[in-house]
C-alpha cells in the first residue's frame, strides 16, 4: 500500500507532544511546524492516527499547492483540481479557509470563490454538481492561504478529533479534551504514580489521564470520522486497523483522583466517567480542594483553577473581585505546601498576577492557550522539608 503526506494539526504548545505520539505510532518522515506535525504513511496509518492521536486537531491530506494573488487566480488554482476524484455530483462539501496574506481579506469569500471554481468544474462536465452542507458532508475540503501560495487538504477527520464523545455535558468554560490530553502528557506523568485534578469540572483532564494509562484510543467513543464517506473508503481495512488498537488496551489501573467543590458539576464528572468507562480508574470526590485528602505515595497534580478573566467592570465591585481570585490562589499555595508535601503540582492560568500569590517558584513555565486565553503552565515541585540536604557547617570560633 502506497504512503502519502499527511499534516496533523494541534494546539500551540503543544506539537513536540504530537510528534512523540506519531512516533510511537509509527508514522514516517516528521516534521514539526507550528501548531502542526506533517509525516508520511498509508491509508490504515491515516485511519490509525484519526483513533489514536490525542493531541491532534485533525488530520489532514494535502492534495494540491498552487501560486496565486488574486480572487481569480484562486478560482482558476481551484478549478484546474480533478475534484471528481473525490466528489460525485450526488455529494456534499464543506470548506473551510484560513489566510495569512495581503491578497485576500475575508477567509469567507475565498472559501464562496472555492466553492464555486468546484461547483463550475462538476457544471461544465456532468451538467450536474454536488451541493453545500456546512453539518454533515461528504468531503470537507481545507484552504490555507499563506503569502502567495494556497495549500488545498482534504480533512480525514470531519468534525474536530476532540469531540471525544464521551463528555455528554459540560460545565462553564470546560476544557478542551485535546488540551487536556496534552497536559497530561506535558507533566511526564508515571502512570505508577497517583494523578489528581482538583478542581476538575466536566472530569476531563482525569478522563484523558484514565484513557492514556489504558492505552485507550481516544476516537472510539466517535460516532465517525470524515474518512468514512471518502469513495477510497476501506472498510475491511478499517475493521482491522480498529480491533487492533482495541486490542492493545492495558488493564492497567493507576490511582486518578477528581475533586469538584460544586455537588452538581461532581455529578455531572461521574457522567463523563461513566461514559468514557472509566469508572474503575477514575473516581470523582465532591469536595474542595483545601479538604481534599491525598492518596498515599507522591504524584502529580493537575489543576486548573479559575482565570477571573470576566470581570468587564470597573471599580469597588471589580476591585472585590480582583481580591476575591487573589485569596483564592492564595490558597492553592497554602493548600500545596500544607498537605500535599513530595508531590508535583502543575497549574495552568492566564491569570498570572493571580498566580504570584501562590508564593512558590514555578519551573518551567509552558505558554498554551485555553481558547483564546494566552495561558501558562506551570510546575511546582513540593519538596518535605527542607530543600537543603546537609547542614551547614557550623563557623569555627
């Protein structure tokens, strides 16, 4: 089976992580670019990597890279692609364009120009064309328009690889699972040792944990993905690729602990848990983080606790509010040093004002971005005592 070069997109931060999991995978000729990883390999490893990456955004398949500078050099650029080698005039499409050039301002109007340069070609030869459907298409098509160059991909994905499936609910302002998994994989985690998230939410940073301790492929709990409408669709393939990947989950059952202070939203990480079939690796305690008790043993904690980013007023109530988060990580630190003594923690905020007042050094400092948040991720090494190791020696007189 021929290979071919496929792009897998991730979040900034996170795409030395990415390439260590197309690694593993097996995946040839990496390079690493920004927010994204390219490599080669053949039509199962694409199926493979859509189940199997966790930091990946989706997974893309270049088909065609043209000049252009204007609107009608696009259409023509587009319209030159034999689109009938992946599209029936009974089909759907989709396109979505990013820019990064001076020719063109509007990515919508490049993706209209796109659309119809294809649209014209099906015209012109079948006197019949496929049409637009924004939710559920055959082909999703992917424009990146960079300078003077567009790069026409196929996305073998369809909807975003971090819609999991399993979270079938969410808290406010949850994170994202691909986020989450490379967290995850960021602090170095021992699956030996125990994983905390206090204040976990909808549970997916102890979710993410759960399935990567399980080898568990993140995609199974999808109802599809975009490849499966291709016309080059290998069922048989695909039926092998995924009994294989199920066939390497591990039984292995590490201690991973969500603490939630809010009854309703513990409930709603049960849900999650459940749904992802975790709930003998993963357990959910409804309680604050200050009286959240440790497991035995050392381990990593994974926190990510309030911004405060909200706060869209001024004055005495803004200022309150500003305490407010102060106080609040504040007690993070007070928490960590008082109970948490040998362990690891790791906080992501973009609130770094907020975080001086945990009162302890953070070594690295990792920028990622939650959404739009410019964040960071910081790690806390909680040494027993005393840092010093021997004593000095006492002055002679």
């Amino acid at each position: 089976m021929s290979s071919f070069r496929m792009i897998a997109q991730t979040l900034f931060g996170l795409e030395d992580v990415l390439r260590n999991e197309l690694v593993k995978l097996g995946a040839r000729d990496i390079e690493r670019h920004n927010r994204a990883v390219s490599f080669r390999g053949d039509l199962g490893f694409l199926y493979k990597a859509n189940l199997c990456l966790r930091t990946a955004i989706r997974v893309l398949v270049p088909i065609e890279t043209f000049d252009m500078r204007t609107a009608e050099e696009l259409y023509r650029g587009i319209g030159c692609i034999a689109w009938e080698d992946f599209l029936s005039p009974a089909d759907t499409l989709a396109i979505r364009c990013t820019l990064n050039t001076p020719h063109l301002d509007h990515s919508q109007f490049a993706a209209q120009k796109a659309k119809d340069a294809i649209v014209d070609r099906f015209r012109e030869r079948f006197k019949e064309r496929p049409s637009v459907d924004l939710e559920d298409p055959t082909v999703r098509i992917q424009l990146h328009i960079i300078g003077d160059q567009c790069h026409v991909s196929l996305d073998s994905s369809g909807t975003s690889l971090h819609e999991r499936g399993y979270r079938t609910d969410t808290g406010s302002a949850p994170i994202n699972e691909v986020l989450a998994a490379g967290m995850v994989q960021l602090t170095g985690w021992d699956k030996r040792l125990a994983l905390v998230d206090p204040m976990c939410g909808s549970g997916t940073i102890a979710i993410e944990a759960g399935l990567l301790a399980g080898n568990i492929p993140p995609g199974i709990f999808r109802k599809g993905f975009g490849f499966q409408k291709w016309n080059d669709y290998d069922e048989d393939l695909y039926g092998t690729i995924h009994d294989a990947v199920l066939g390497r989950i591990s039984e292995e059952q590490p201690v991973i602990i969500a603490g939630e202070r809010s009854r309703t939203i513990a409930d709603l990480a049960r849900i999650n848990v459940a749904n992802a079939q975790l709930e003998d690796v993963v357990e959910v305690r409804h309680t604050p983080f200050e009286d959240l008790e440790p497991p035995p043993g050392k381990g990593i904690l994974i926190i990510n606790p309030p911004y405060g980013e909200r706060m869209d007023h001024r004055g005495a109530e803004a200022e309150a509010e500003v305490e407010e988060i102060n106080a609040f990580y504040k007690m993070i630190g007070d928490t960590l040093k008082k109970r948490w003594a040998g362990w690891q923690a790791w906080v992501i905020t973009s609130n770094l004002e907020a975080a001086k007042h945990i009162k302890l050094t953070p070594k690295p400092r990792i920028q990622l971005f939650n959404g739009a948040l410019d964040c960071r991720f910081m790690r806390y090494d909680l040494y027993e005592g005393s840092r010093r190791l021997t004593p000095r020696p006492t002055p002679t007189p």
